[in-house]
C-alpha cells in the first residue's frame, strides 16, 4: 500500500493505489452486502407466497362452502315449496275436482282458475319458481299450469314426472330448448286424502336465483369468480368473464372441472376458461349432480407477495447504493493525505518550490508530508539566492552592451596595439557600411582616404594618442561604398595598470551633415544680403537693455546715411516725417512694453532731404515676461506708392466717366437739357466753370448754347456778356482746335495772353472773370466739329494738366455722342408728329369725302329708281336701257364709295389688340358665307390657327376677304375647295389660305394689293378691286406682311404673316 | 263703341328737298292714310312744335304724332332739336325717329343718348324707302291712341 518508489511515475502508482482502496472496501461490502440482502429476499419473497397460497386457498374454499350452503339451501326451500303446494288442501280439493269434472266443463273452468291462483304466489320473479304445472298421473297430461303454452302437453317421460309422482323431487340442471337456458324442476306428487295419487305438482326452479348466488361478491377481490357446470361440463350460470349467455349451451373442459365431474373436489393451480393460470377450487354436489368452482386469479392471489418482492429488491438497491457511496466517500478521506502529498511531489518535479503539502495528521502520512515541506523550503532558497546572483551579472552586462550597442551615431571600436580592430559597433556599421564580420581584424587605415593612408597618417594619429593619451582630428574618411564623409575622430590610448599600452579606443562621429547645414546656412545668409539689396529691403534690430541699434547696410542707403555712423532710437525716429513720428514712437513702445508688432507705411526725409515712402515693421523678442530685442524690416516703397496713387486716380476717372454717361443717358432727348447737364456736370468734376458753344447753323458762328458756373450771379452775368458778342468760328482759338481736331491745353496763361490771342471786340468777354488755366475740347459728331467745350480755372495755382485734358476730351466725347443723339431723337419726334398729322388729315378728308358723296349718289339712285317705276312704261326699250345703265353705275359709285370708306376705316376703326382666336373667327367667317358655299358646292378644310394677339373686326375683315375671294374667283369647272391652316414660326404666325380656283399671273402681283387695281372686267366679276388692299391695310397694321403665289387655271394661295404678339406702343398708327 | 282711326300725323325736318320729296311719294305709295307735314330745320321744328311764329295755327300745323328727324340740318341740327324737345316737358313725350345717311355707330349712339325712339338709316333704293314709310305708318297707327292725344 505504500510502495511509492519505483520506476513507475508516482502519479499512476498512487493513483491505482487510491482505486484499490476504495475498490477493494467498496467490492467487498457490495458482495458481501448483496449476498445477504439477495438471501432476505428471497426467503421473505417464497414464504410470503406460500403464507398468500394458503391464504388464498382458504378463501377460495370457504366461498365455495358458502355458494354451496346458499344452493342448498335454496333448493331446501324450492323443494319444501312445491311439496307444501302440493299437499295443500285447496289444491287437493281441487285437483280432485279438476279430474272428475269433464273437461272443458265451466266447473273444470272454474277450478282451474282457483288452481292457478293458487299456484300465483309461489311463481314469478324473485319466487322460486317460475311456472307451476300440475300434471295428471294416469296420461301425464298437464291439466294446468301458469304458463297456458303448457297445458295440454304430455310429460309421462320426464324424469322428474316419473320421479315426482313418487316422491319429493329436484332434477338436475338441464338446458331446456324449448326455454332456451339451463333449467331445474322440483317436482312433488299430490295425494288425496283417501291416499290416492292425483297427479304431479311440477314447478320450474328460477335459476336466476341460483345464478345470483353462485355470482354474489364480496367485493374485495377484483378476480373472484364462480359457476355451476351440470355433470357433463355444461355451463349451468354465466361466468363473470364471459358475457355472451350462448355460452351456457356449451360445455367447459378445463382441467379443473373435469376433475369435478369426476366426482372430486379440491384446489389447484391451473389455467381457467381464459387461459389465465388461477387458484381453482372445485367441488362437486352429489345430491345436485352440478359442479361449484369458485376461483381466482393466481396473480390477484400472489399479487401482494409480487409487490412485496418488488419492495424488497428496490431497497436491496437502495442500501447497496449507499454502501458503495458511504465507502467511496470513506476510503477517499483516508486516501486523501496521500493525494495532496502525490501533488506536492509532482509540482516539485516541475520546479515550484513554493507548494506546501498541507497534511495534519499525526499518523505515518503526516510525517511524511512535514518531512516533504522542509525538504522544498530547503530548495527554495537556494534557488532564490542563485538567481539573485545571475541577475547582477546580466544587468552589469546589458548595461554595456547597451552603451555600445545603443549608440548609432557614435563609431565605438576598439583597435589593438597595432592598430587592427577588434571590436565593433552598429553606429560603426551605419557610419562606415563594414559590417563587424568583415571589418574584425582589418586595420583601422581602411577608412582614410588613400592619400591619407600614403602619407601614414593613421600610423600618425595613432603615435600621437600614445603620447598625449588621446588624438581628436575632423577629416574626410571613406565609407566601404567609397563615398567619403567628414568625421569627428578621437583616438584614446588605453593602458593598464603597469603603463602598458593595451590597445586603442575609437569614437568616430559622423558630421558630414552637420557641415553641409552649415555651409547651406552661409549660402543662405548671403543669399538674404543680395535680396535685401535688391528689394531695398533692410533689417534693422535694437537691443531693448543696452539699447544698441544695428542697421542693415540697405537702411542706411534708405536713410541716404553713411553706412558707417552709428545712430540711436531717438535720431532714427527723427528721420520720419514731423507728421509720422507719434505713430512709429508708439509703435515702439507697444513692441516694447506688450511685445506687439508693427507694420506701417510712413512718410520719411531722408539725410538728404528727399521725401520718401517707407514701410517699417517690426517685431519684438521676448523672454522671461519681458522684451529683450525688437527686430523688424524696412522698406523703400515710394514708387509703389505713387504708382498705387495712379492707379486710384484712374480708377475715380473712370468712375467718374460712367457717372457721366450714366447721367446723359438719364436726361430724355431734350438737347438743350443735355446742354445744360453737361456743362454742370463738367464743372463739377474739373472746374471752375464751363461753357459750352455749337457751330450755327450757317457755320460761320459759334454760338454759346449753355454754361455753368456755381455763383448764380455769375452765371448770370455770364450769359448776358456771351449774347451780346457773336464769336466768329474763325476767331480766337478756335482755328487751332478746328485744324488739330483736338483739345488744346493751356496750363497756365495770362489775361495778355488771351488778349493777343483774341479780337478786341471779344475782350468784354474777359471782364467775366480771370482765367488762369484753360481746356478748349472740340464736340465732334460723324466726323465734324459741331461745337467747342471750354472750362476755365478762375482761382489761380491750380493748373490743368494733361490727364485733365484728356479726361475732359473724354467727357466731351461722350456728351458729344448724347447730343446727336438727342438731335436726332428731337428730329425724330417732329417728324413722327407732323406724319401723324397729316395722317389723321387724310383720314378725315377719305371719310368725309365718302360719306357726303354719297348723299347725291342716294339721290340719283332714287330718283332713277322712281323714274323706272312711274315712267317707266311711257320709254321705249332704249330708254328703259339709259335708266338701267344709269342706276347700274351710281350702284357701282355706292360700292366703291363704301369700299373706299372702309379703307378709310382700317385705320379710324381700328381697335385695340386684344387676343383673337384665328381658328376661331375664320369658322364665323365659314359660317357667314355659308349660302354662297353651299350655292357653289364649296367646301372650306380648316387646319390648326393660333390665337394672337391683334384687332378682332379686322381680322374677321382679312379673313373674309381672303375666304371670299376664293369662293369668288372660283373655277368654273370644279368646286371650288380652300385650305385655310397656320403655322406659329417663333415670334410670328403665317396663314395660308389656298384655293383650286382660277388663280392670277404672277406678273401682276404688286398690282392685285393695290385699291382699286383689277385684273377682271366688271362684267367678269364683281368688286371694285378694293378687298385685297383693305387686306394688305390690316395686314401692315397689325406689322406683319402679306403676299401671294399663284398659278394661273389652277388656284392661288395667300401667305398672311402676322406676329403673335403685338407692340406695347401708339396702336392706332396706321 | 267704334273709335274712328284717325289718321296719324307725321312732322319730317328734312333740309334736303329731294329727300323730302322722296318720303313724299314714299309716303303716298305705301298709302299710309297719314298726314305728313315738313319743317326744313331745327328752328322751324321747334317753332312748329312750340306753335309759335308762322306755325301759330294749330289747324293748319297740327302736333304730329310722330317726328321724323334729319339730325344733319343747317340753322340748328336734329341733334340740338332733339335735345330741346326732350328737355321740354311739353314736347318731351313726342316720338322721335331719327332719319341717318351713315351708319357709323356713333351717330346712332349718339342719337340714343339723346332720347331718339328709333333710328332709320335713309333707305337707299325707293322701294326700301316704301318699306320703311310702311313700317312707320304700322307704328303710327299705334300713336294714335296714345294718352298725349287727349292732353
């Protein structure tokens, strides 16, 4: 149980251990448990059985008893019945009677009435018998009986007749066919008095009686049952488990009852009617000749000993189960030291010295685990105290390591007393490219340059660090690549503690960049020199403490100073303008006391007292709360500035330009009003006054047409002096603007100079005012001078110069453009007014004309008519003929006295333009012309027409005269058919209207618009030729146009073009 | 009771004397029994109407029943009289046609605005002058019985 040693590992060698323990207790208890618990059982198991068998036994055979007692019993009685029944007087008597009376006699009636009520309360339900007969002894006639189907048979051969006629008498149990069930018949003899057999009393046994006797139950079994077989095995009650009473017809043939009829009795174990084994007990009843069984299920008998094995076998489990639980449960507690010290060993093994068998028995385990835990504790602490040591050793390492490792971009190396390397670094390796492999034991010369190595310059440096202990050069060195690079190289000689030369430590740095940013910094500072110079840009910084203050050289060229004169804050202020210098001192002083930058651009008097533009900037430096240093830039930016000025002062001419034109645009084609406007506005934009003078219409004059001067009085004065001189067109300086076509500037000029220029007779004019600078711009229009534009200086030292001439040239230009413009607007006007004029004139006079001329063209035609009728008969043919012509004519005058008028009225009529449907009127035009469609067969297909906008009657007016002509000048071979469609084109709208009818030579296309022009005689076709005219009137009205093709025999078509929308203006012009 | 019809009386200004002999004969054609007077202005209209200067005889210058009025007349024109008789209460329920030459809507406006009963354009040819002196002399008729005749 303890063999803990050996090779096995200890884990699978206390594990068996631990199993057989436990095992072992658990095997031997259930065995052991089991055997016993098996061997109750079974014996309370068989004896229960035989103590139930005899139980059983014993019931069964005293309810047989009792079913057998109840039976006889029963037929006691049937049998004591039917003999007291039959040796009853009454019955006697009458039977006595019954015999002697002949039959069917109303005395044999009557007695046997009495007989069978008699007989009435011994049978029925619940009463021993069912029926009652009573049979003659002599024939074994039934004579009377309860049941009438009886009389009149014959029972000399029954049994129980023959019997009966004896002695008391029950027969067996027979199954009756004619009643269809077992039956049974007591029988007993009737005696008269004088001891003569009469006859047979027999009465039928109810066997339901019998059947519920043997059925009775006591109720406390669930398989009892019992029955009666006769002494052949026939089924004399129904059995509880068959339910079909067919069955009493049949006999039964289980082993049980062929014992019975045998003639036994007993109880055995045996399979019933059903097959079901059963405790049967059978007895047989001589006396009755029937067999009892009584029986019941074997395993209703058994069934509690079965519920009891059952019992005991659940228990015996039960108990076993806790057995084996209670052992496991047991045998691993006491195992359970030995498990822990198991575990102890096995993370031992793996090396945890801290694990502590916790066992605190005192038995042998316990022992063994204290020793255990002392024997880890041991280990522990030594391994403890040898890590500690290992650790100091790596650390004192890695720092080393690290050190030289660390450093990349340091070359640390170490050469050896020749010089040959023998150590390395990875700054070594990123500096040079020698990886440690190839380079170890090479000489450290391989990275000079090859001169250098020739000279033995390593050998050189080398000799030096040994006697001074070290040698610090900056050279060019070459990579393993070839490419050279400037290092940093320090040599140190090493010795040891004897003096003697060890070898040699190398620390090279890399500076090739360091000297590249510092010559890039030098190309850059003179890069900023030359800038500044040529920008005129100058750096300038003051030391705020000592209140140093250093000037590029550009500064002092700035200032126009010696670049070698040393200047303070205060002079440098100086140089600013008077007006300046506030704006930069605070500056300053901002910079100073806030630290706030400045960027101003400031007027400046250099040293030699030029006046320039400077912009000045700084900046301040701060440190620890305070300014230490301002430092800034400045800059010459005079030019700019003057340019800058330029450009502004371009900027407000042109805007001052566009304000002009923006002006005489506004004025309304009034010239005079464009006159006066630009003279003011001249004046205002140049000064001091202005005055404006036109070409006369003979060219010979220039006559002033407007002027400004801001004094009203002046202007006055002005105007007065210029109407009463006439300037000649060749007087003055006129001549010189009209040759040159340009404007003269006299900057400055004096009343002599004027004088000379001039004709005396003009010298009034100076009196008006002094001129001290003069600006004479010709107008031009379409390539002619029509007028000269004078302005004039009155104040002195304020001189015209070029750019206002030029500028005024513009003005001038432009009022010059707005001026013809106005003219010709003005023309325009008073050529529309006297067109309209005359328009409405000879509307008037058409109007007139035709109305009144019809007055006398009425008369003739009535009184020609009243001739025809009063006198008509007193003329001859000839005469009537005269008359006829006459009226024929002045109907003709009418028509075109009415056609003229109307053509007179497309313009007096007209209305306004209002949207008209085309589509629309040309159906009523359609509609209007009907009877002369349907007179002429016509037929009118009318496309798609659009709705414009234009005078509703007229185009009614158009398209009737355009439908009736068609229908007019139709062919004379064909019916004539006319297409009217339209076609909107943008803006405009063309209609058509063709025809198949007789058409026109194209040739006279001008002539068919005309009023009054035909290309038919009178007697050819009606109208007076006015229709097409009126057409074209509307049609220029409306300002569209109208036109034909045609072809001549075959039809015309007339294309109206009208614009869809109609001009906002005057619509009654014509 | 039969009331006798009495003929209607009719008063023409017409300045023309060609029209009036047309309505003359007009007049006599469609045999109208009327009664048919003329004043060749405005003036005299008025004075006949007015029974004053030569018209002063009511026998001879009867109040007509029915105005046939030129408005185109020379001294004062239909247009004027017609408003003086419209502005005279006593004159003001005579029946007024105006007789135009044109027809221009604005005549025929006009002479609506002025109280005119009707219009007739002057018929061109004679036999529509017949017509027209017929259909006058069918209004006629009404007049007669008229509530101004018994005033």
């Amino acid at each position: 149980m303890t063999d803990l040693a050996g090779d096995q590992p200890v884990e699978t060698q206390v594990m068996k251990l631990h199993l057989n323990i436990t095992g072992k207790l658990a095997f031997i208890l259930v065995v052991f448990g089991a055997a016993l618990l098996v061997g109750l059982g079974a014996l309370a198991y068989t004896g229960s059985r035989a103590g139930l068998q005899v139980a059983a036994t014993a019931e069964l055979l005293s309810t047989a008893f009792e079913k057998q007692s109840a039976l006889e019993r029963w037929f006691t009685e049937a049998q004591i019945d039917i003999a007291a029944q039959a040796a009853s007087p009454v019955v006697v008597e009458q039977a006595v009677i019954l015999l002697s009376a002949a039959p069917g006699s109303p005395e044999a009636l009557a007695v046997h009435e009495r007989l069978i009520d008699e007989f009435q309360p011994i049978i029925g339900p619940e009463k021993a018998f069912t029926d009652l007969l009573f049979i003659e002894a002599e024939t074994g006639e039934v004579l009377a009986a309860t049941d009438p189907g009886e009389e009149g048979k014959f029972k000399e051969n029954l049994s129980y007749f023959i019997q009966g006629k004896r002695e008391l008498y029950v027969s067996e149990m027979y199954y009756s066919v004619t009643l269809g069930r077992p039956a049974m018949t007591a029988a007993a003899p009737v005696i008269a008095e004088d001891g003569r057999l009469l006859g047979v009393l027999a009465g039928r046994l109810d066997l339901d009686v019998m059947n519920t006797i043997i059925n009775r139950r006591t109720g406390l079994r669930q398989t009892d049952d019992a029955f009666l077989t006769n002494a052949i095995g026939l089924l004399v009650t129904q059995p509880r488990f068959i339910s079909d009473p067919g069955i009493l017809q049949q006999t039964l043939k289980t082993e049980a009852v062929m014992r019975c009829i045998g003639g036994n009795s007993g109880v055995i174990s045996a399979d019933d009617y059903r097959g079901v084994t059963a405790l049967i007990s059978y007895r047989w009843l001589p006396e009755r000749q029937v067999c009892l069984i009584v029986k019941i299920d074997q395993a209703e008998a058994f069934a509690s000993s079965q519920s009891f094995g059952r019992t005991v076998t659940w228990i015996s489990g039960l108990a076993l189960v806790i057995a084996i639980a209670l052992t496991i449960v047991l045998a691993r507690i006491y195992t359970r030291p030995i498990r822990v010290l198991q575990t102890g060993v096995k993370r031992l093994g793996q090396g945890e010295l801290d694990y502590c068998v916790a066992v605190k028995s005192n038995d042998e385990i316990g022992h063994q685990a204290a020793a255990f835990n002392e024997m880890v504790t041991s280990l522990e602490k030594q391994r403890t105290e040898r890590k500690q040591a290992e650790e100091e050793l790596r650390d004192s390492e890695e720092h080393l390591r690290f050190l030289v490792e660390g450093v990349r971009d340091y070359a640390i190396f170490m050469l050896d007393t020749a010089g040959r390397i023998v150590s390395w670094n990875p700054g070594a390796e990123r500096i040079t490219g020698y990886r440690a492999a190839e380079i170890i034991g090479q000489h450290f010369s391989y990275f000079f340059l090859a001169d250098d190595v020739k000279r033995g310059k390593p050998e050189q440096e080398l000799a030096i660090a040994m006697q001074e202990g070290h040698y610090q050069e900056e050279g060019w060195q070459v990579r393993k690549d070839g490419s050279q690079f400037m290092a940093d190289v320090v040599t140190t000689a090493l010795f040891d503690e004897t003096g003697e030369l060890r070898g040699f430590s190398n620390l090279t740095r890399d500076i090739t960049e360091r000297k590249q940013a510092e010559q890039a910094l030098r190309h850059s500072h003179d890069l900023l020199d030359l800038t500044g110079q040529l920008s005129r840009v100058g750096g300038w910084e003051l030391d705020v403490e000592t209140q140093t203050l250093i000037w590029t050289e550009e500064v002092y060229r700035i200032h126009e100073v010696d670049p070698t004169t040393q200047l303070n804050v205060a002079e440098a202020i100086n140089f600013y303008a008077p007006e300046a210098r506030p704006a930069i001192t605070a500056a300053i002083q901002a910079g100073i006391d806030s630290g706030t930058p400045w960027d101003l651009e400031l007027p400046l008097i250099t040293a030699q007292g030029q006046r320039i533009w400077v912009r000045a900037q700084g900046a301040a430096e701060r440190q620890g709360g305070r300014t230490v240093r301002l430092y800034g830039a400045m800059q010459d930016v005079t030019e700019r500035k003057r340019a800058d000025e330029e450009l502004r002062k371009n900027a407000e001419r042109a805007a001052m330009l566009a304000e002009f034109s923006q002006n005489l645009a506004e004025v309304t084609g009034d010239s005079q009003a464009t006159l006066d406007l630009v003279a003011r506005r001249v004046t205002e934009l140049i000064g001091d006054t202005t005055i404006i003078h036109l070409v006369s219409k003979d060219g010979l004059y220039l006559d002033p047409v407007a002027n400004y001067h801001p004094d009203p009085a002046s202007l006055e004065h002005i105007r007065e002096l210029y109407a009463s001189v006439r300037h000649g067109v060749n007087e003055g300086f006129a001549p010189r603007i009209f040759q040159t076509q340009q404007a003269l500037l006299l900057p400055s000029i004096t009343m002599e100079q004027i004088r000379a220029t001039i004709e005396p007779r003009l010298w009034p004019l100076l009196d008006l005012h002094s001129v001290h600078s003069l600006i004479i711009a010709p107008l031009c229009s379409q390539g002619r001078i029509t007028g000269l534009l004078s302005v004039m200086r009155t104040q002195p030292d304020n001189p015209y110069t070029p750019e206002d001439r030029d500028f005024l040239q513009d003005l001038v230009d432009r009022a010059a453009l707005a001026l013809s413009n106005a003219r010709l607007f003005s023309d325009l006007q008073a050529y529309a007014a006297k067109l309209e004029q005359s328009n409405r004139d000879l509307q008037e006079f058409a109007y007139v004309a035709s109305h009144d001329l019809q007055e006398p063209l009425r008369k003739v035609q009535a009184f020609s008519d009243r001739l025809a009728q009063k006198y008509g008969d007193a003329l001859d043919e000839t005469g009537r003929d005269y008359l006829k012509r006459m009226h024929d004519a002045s109907q003709r005058m009418q028509t075109l006295l009415s056609d003229l008028l109307e053509f007179s009225r497309v313009a007096s009529r007209a209305q306004s333009f209002t949207t008209v449907d085309l589509h629309a009127v040309v159906l009523d035009v359609i509609s209007d012309l009907e009877t002369r469609l349907v007179k002429t067969g016509g037929q009118v297909e009318v496309g798609e027409l659009p709705t414009i906008e234009a005078d509703p009657t007229q185009m009614y007016q158009l398209l009737q005269n355009l439908v009736g002509n068609a229908l007019k000048f139709r062919h004379e071979e064909r019916a004539p058919m006319i297409y009217v469609s339209g076609k909107t084109n943008g803006a405009e709208c063309r209609i058509i209207v063709k025809d198949n009818g007789i058409g026109f030579d194209p040739q006279y296309l001008d002539r068919i618009f005309k009023p009054f022009q035909r290309l038919h005689n009178r007697q050819e076709y009606e109208g007076s030729g006015i229709g097409l005219a009126i057409c074209r009137r509307i049609v220029e009205r409306h300002s569209g146009s109208i036109t034909a093709t045609s072809t001549p025999r075959e039809g015309s078509t007339f294309i109206v073009t009208l614009p869809i929308h109609q001009s906002k203006g005057d619509s009654s012009h014509v | 009771m039969f009331e006798t019809v009495q003929p209607a009386i009719f008063l023409m200004a017409e300045n023309d004397p060609d029209d009036r002999l047309l309505v003359k004969e007009a007049f006599q054609e469609s045999r109208v029994v009327n009664n048919l007077h003329f004043v060749e202005d405005g003036v005299e209209l008025l004075d006949y109407l007015r029974q004053q200067g030569k018209y002063a005889n009511p026998e001879n210058f009867p109040t007509p029943d029915l105005i046939l009025l030129d408005p185109n007349m020379p001294r004062k024109d239909g247009r004027e009289a017609l408003e003086e008789i419209k502005a005279d209460p006593l004159l003001r329920h005579l029946p007024v046609v105006v007789l135009t030459t044109s027809k221009t809507e604005e005549d025929i406006l006009r002479s609506y605005d002025i109280g005119a009963a009707s219009f007739i354009t002057k018929p061109v040819t004679f036999e529509a002058l017949v017509e027209a002196v017929k259909g006058l002399g069918k209004y006629g008729v009404q007049i007669v019985r008229l509530p101004s005749k018994d005033t």
